[in-house]
C-alpha cells in the first residue's frame, strides 16, 4: 500500500505550519557576524562564485529576464502537478492585445534558446544573475517569494550526455564553492567558530534509487535527511523517474531536464536520469540544506517521452519545446545554483532572511525573534 506521506512529499517545499517551524529553529543560536559585516562577506563569496564558476564552465555572465511572454513557454514550471504558478499580467499599454506577460520563477528553459543567441559553442557557456518570484512557496526559514539563482548553462555535444560528464560538472562546481568558504573564512575571522564544523571538502554521489533502498518506508525529505547525516555533503542522481516504490524521488518539470535516459549503477543496476540535486547537512538549522538542482539537458526525443508521462503533450507546440524538436537549440548541461541558499550556508545563518530582503509574515517574524533570529527588511 503506498504511503500518503510519500504522495505529500513530492512537492510543494516548506515546512508547511509555523508551528514546525518554531520546533526546528534552533534555541541557541547566536549570529557569527553583524548584518553589515555579513553584508561584506556576502558579496565578497557572490563575486569568488561568479569568477569561479566562469573559470571552471567557461561562462560568461549575461543579462537575464525577469519577465517573459505566456506563449514562449520558457517560465519555469518547478514541476509537474500544477501546484506553483508564476505571477501574470497584461503588459504593453497602447496595443491592440496586450502581451500575456509572466513574472520568472526561474531561468531554466530560457537558457538554452539564449545558448544560440550569444553565439556558443561546445564547451562555452553562460551564467547569469538571475532574480525570480515564486508565489506559492511556505515561507519558512529557508523558502521565500523571492528567488536569486546563478543559473547557467553550457553548450555540450552527444557524447557528453551521460553520467561521467555530470559528474565532473557537479565536483567543479563543489570545488567552487568550497573554495568560497576558505576564501571568506580568512577575510572574516569571526566565521572560524567550533560551534559548526567546516564544510567538506569532497561530495559524496548516491541515486536516488539507491538512498530508497537504504531507507525504504521514508518518504522523500526524511531519507534525504538520512542520508546527509551520514554523508554531510550529497549529489543525488535520478530526480523526476519514478522510482522502485512508485513514486519519484520528487516531482519534476518535464520540459528541461533529463529524467528518463537510462544509466547504470556503480553496481551494474539500472537506473535513470541525467540529472540531480547537491544536498548539505546545515549546522546552523540541523536540517537538510539543498543548494541546487542541475541536469543535462532533454533531447527531442527524451522531452517527447517525458511530456508523455507528465500529460503535457499540448505544451510540445510552444515556441520553446518546438525548437528542440526542431534541433534549433544546442544540446546542453545546466542549472540554477541558490545564492542566498549558498551564503545561508557559508555564512552560518539560520534563516534566509538574514541574507536576503524579502517579504516574512509576522508571525515567522515574531518566531524568529524569540530566538535571537533577526530578518532584514
């Protein structure tokens, strides 16, 4: 019989009630740096992240849109069951029709047609600065309506499609980042504290089939939880394919990455996708930390079978998908890496909104107070 607790975890992120909340933010917190401080340590990592990550992919930063037409079909949809819709409206005053407009809730399918656009070739790539809106997230201590990503993306060739290629992209990206928080550790000594241990050097790369098999009756978020308690920096493989149990590892959008193609374990089982998720242990909340989601991309005829599962064939004729099935955009790798997540991280805070501005409900806020977690506003 399938569990209601896996079907309730598959979307939808957050905890869900402020009165989880307030049992898992932490009792004794004390914030390693004051908000102006952090301030100059955030922006010192975000500029070691973007180099570093130009250096590694060979990218070059590019502008990004905030907003986008309904009928291109490049907003990103988060998932597959309807339940995140972007903010929409009517743009353009003095037409005839107005554009059908749609604030981004991320970057993720504009990237690939803007790989042909800025002219690049196999092994180049682009980065962007991207900000978005998701409307339908819990606020929590780590969702937020407002959304910073690093979302790049790389032109790669056939051959590259496969598991050894992701994994080489996912340790550069690790090393980057775990780069950023040598760098800043010796800029601000008062990030060297014994209360929370450094973060690892090396990640450690399970499937998601794999992590069912260690922990079968968990549903999704707990076996994550596991699993980095043991290895406290994790990529997962396998994101979206349904899994030996029934369900996917968790819900995801059926138009950009590869969750389908078949590979094979390092014990020569089957398995599926080309995608994944680096998780980390955080210290500060004691809770799984994910940083970000990244895949090589669909093929046109991988995005056909995926759309198939998801029963979203109609969406095959929008501008997007047309140009893949046309092979007018390149095949390519990439992903959206959370910046606030990233210094929430780095920077030992155990909330979000010490590192980013946004909207908080009072009541978060009022939570948040008691236990010497101070948002910025």
């Amino acid at each position: 019989m399938k569990s209601n607790s896996k079907v309730a975890d598959l979307a939808g992120p957050g905890i869900s009630t402020y009165e989880e909340v307030e049992k898992i933010l932490p009792n004794d917190y004390s914030p390693l740096q004051t908000p102006m401080e952090r301030m100059k340590a955030l922006y010192m990592i975000k500029e070691y992240v973007e180099k570093g990550l130009a250096e590694a992919l060979n990218l070059q930063l590019v502008q990004v849109p905030l907003i986008v037409s309904k009928d291109s079909g490049v907003n990103d949809m988060l998932d597959r069951d309807g339940s995140r819709t972007p903010i929409e409206f009517p743009a353009g005053l003095g037409l005839d029709k107005r554009i059908e407009a749609q604030i981004v809730q991320a970057a993720t399918k504009w990237k690939r047609p803007a790989l042909k656009q800025f002219g690049c070739k196999p092994g180049e790539g682009i980065n962007t600065d991207m900000r978005a809106v998701r409307k339908d997230y819990f606020l929590d201590h780590d969702h937020s309506s407002y959304v910073d990503q690093w979302d790049w993306e790389q032109v790669i060739t056939e051959d590259q499609r496969n598991l050894d290629y992701l994994t080489d992209v996912v340790k550069k990206i690790w090393k980057v980042i775990y780069g950023a928080r040598q760098f800043v550790k010796q800029e601000f000594p008062e990030l060297n504290n014994d209360k929370y241990p450094d973060i690892p050097e090396e990640l450690t790369f399970i499937h998601a089939e794999e992590i069912l098999e260690m922990y079968p009756d968990l549903p999704r978020k707990q076996r994550e939880t596991k699993i980095i308690q043991e290895y406290p920096a994790v990529f997962i493989y396998g994101i979206g394919w349904v899994l030996k149990d029934g369900y996917p590892h968790e819900m995801r959008a059926a138009d950009y990455d590869d969750w389908i193609t078949l590979t094979v374990s390092k014990k020569g089982e089957p398995m599926h996708g080309l995608n994944g998720d680096i998780l980390v242990w955080n210290p500060v909340t004691k809770r799984r930390h994910e940083l970000t989601s990244m895949g090589i991309r669909v093929t046109k005829e991988t995005l056909v079978k995926q759309m198939e599962i998801a029963g979203l064939e109609e969406n095959l004729k929008l501008p997007y998908h047309q140009a893949i099935l046309n092979d007018e955009i390149p095949l390519s790798i990439g992903g959206g890496i959370g910046q606030a997540r990233t210094y929430m991280y780095l920077l030992r805070t155990a909330h979000l909104g010490e590192v980013t501005v946004t909207i908080w409900p009072q009541q978060l806020k009022d939570i948040c107070a008691k236990k010497n977690i101070y948002v910025l506003e």
